[in-house]
C-alpha cells in the first residue's frame, strides 16, 4: 500500500515522472491497484446514498397493500394486486400507477406516473432534474411479488445495502478499468506514430503504454472526484486532462534514451 502511494504522489505531481515510466517496468500492479482505489473511494461516499435508497424504498413497499404482483413481458408492464389508477405519497415522491390505461399521461400532481407502456420522472427546476420517460420495451421480462421483496428489505436491510453498494463498486471498478486500458491502447499507438512523424523520435508501442498506463493517475483522480461529488461531465474532463498529460509525458519522454538504444551503439572488436 505505501508502493502505491508513494506512486500515486509521483505520477499525480510530475511530469518527468511520468515520461520517466518509459524505461521503467510496465506498471500493471499500480494501473489495477488504481482504478481499485477510485472505485473503492466511489463506493464508500456512495453508501450512504445506498441506505437512504434502501430505506425509503421499505418504508415505500411498506405503505403498498399487500399481494401486489408486478409482471413485465415485452414491452407492457402489468401490476396487480391493486385497485388502479393508485397513488403513492411519500416525502419524496408521488407515485401514480395505472397500467390499465384508465389515466393516459401523468398527472400533474405526481411526480412519477408508472403505466403499462413506460416509466415517467416529472422535471423538478430546483434540483435541475429534467424529464425522463423510459418505456417498457428497453430490457428484458421480469416479474416479483412486492411481499417478498418488502419481506426481504426489511429483515435483510444491511445486507442489501452491502449488496448494492458491492454492485456499484464492480460497476465503477470494470467500467473505468475497461475505458482506460482502451485510452492507453489507442493513445499509444497514436503517441507512437506522432512522435515518429512530428517530433522525428522513435518511440516504441511497449514504451508509450508505459508512459500512459501511469499517465492516467491525475484524469482518473478528477473523474473520480466529479462523480462522487455529483458533477456533469466527468468523462470529458478525464479525457481532456489525460490527452494533455498524454501530449506533454511522450514529448519529455523523447529525452530519455531506453537502455536497449544506449547498449546499441558503436561495438568494438578485440584482436
């Protein structure tokens, strides 16, 4: 761990450092060990978000009558069980269901209106939320007897939490892993044909792989902390930053002669 961070303090603070990794051993410990501790980090802020969720959606299914079944095939939803159109109040939301087509749009007093063809969130200007309407079609069939997963929140309520937190740990862990060893790949290659081209250096595919896999450290940071912090375009601030450290470690790193290059030169014969 203090590996790590020792690593994590030099490619997130310098640039030479940075352009240094290209006569140095491929970092694939330290590139995993990364993007682990990001969506660790990612995890963690996001538990208490996860029991907020987990308890106002008991204390939701708590308020449902009982023997309500919900059955999802194709592109219609079917809920019953319950006398519809039904409205669901809580503190946070206002639910109407009707999939038996009685009310055609959303009410205006509801802020999520779930019909037989889709799924409907009302704009809300004080949280900047836009409109959102998901149809049934998207996924696969599904169906659950609110009972069992009333039954199952309230008696398991810390396992699920720990459950769901785990999922989006595996999700931001995967996700960001997949997407930055594509941005090494790509910009490798691209770092390597450039350098040939403009600068009029040689720089091997193993060597810009080498620059970049630790190149990533400051984009990922700033990903990380655009998403725990709730803010847009995280993505596109992790590329911009990881293009620019990218452009300026392969243009230090023409400095640095690999060993390979400095044991190729001029051979002397014995007689």
């Amino acid at each position: 761990m203090f590996q790590f961070l020792r690593e994590f303090r030099k490619y997130s603070s310098s640039l030479h450092g940075i352009a240094a990794a290209r006569i140095e051993p491929l970092k694939f410990s330290y590139f995993f060990q990364l993007h682990l501790v990001i969506a660790f980090l990612i995890a963690l802020t996001l538990t208490a978000n996860v029991t907020d969720v987990v308890r106002t959606t008991s204390v939701t299914l708590q308020k449902m009558p009982a023997g309500v079944s919900v059955e999802k095939t194709g592109v219609n939803l079917k809920v019953s069980g319950l006398q519809q159109p039904y409205t669901l109040a809580t503190d946070a939301f206002t639910a109407t269901i009707d999939t038996t087509g009685a009310t055609q749009s959303r009410p205006t007093s509801s802020t999520v209106f779930i019909s037989a063809t889709a799924f409907e969130i009302a704009a809300d200007a004080d949280s900047g939320r836009a409109a959102q309407r998901v149809t049934w079609s998207d996924g696969g069939d599904f169906s659950f007897n609110t009972d069992e997963i009333r039954s199952a929140l309230v008696d398991h309520e810390s396992t699920a939490v720990m459950v769901m937190t785990l999922i989006i740990f595996a999700y931001f862990f995967l996700s960001s892993l997949i997407l930055s060893a594509l941005l090494v790949v790509v910009w490798s290659l691209l770092g390597m044909f450039s350098q040939r081209l403009v600068a009029r250096g040689r720089i091997t595919f193993r060597e810009a792989a080498a620059v970049h896999m630790v190149a990533i450290t400051t984009p990922l940071t700033l990903w990380g902390l655009f998403v725990i912090a709730g803010l847009p375009g995280a993505p596109l601030v992790e590329g911009i930053v990881f293009v620019l450290y990218s452009v300026l470690a392969i243009r230090l790193s023409g400095g640095i002669v690999p060993p390979a290059a400095k044991s190729g030169g001029a051979k002397t014969e014995k007689k």
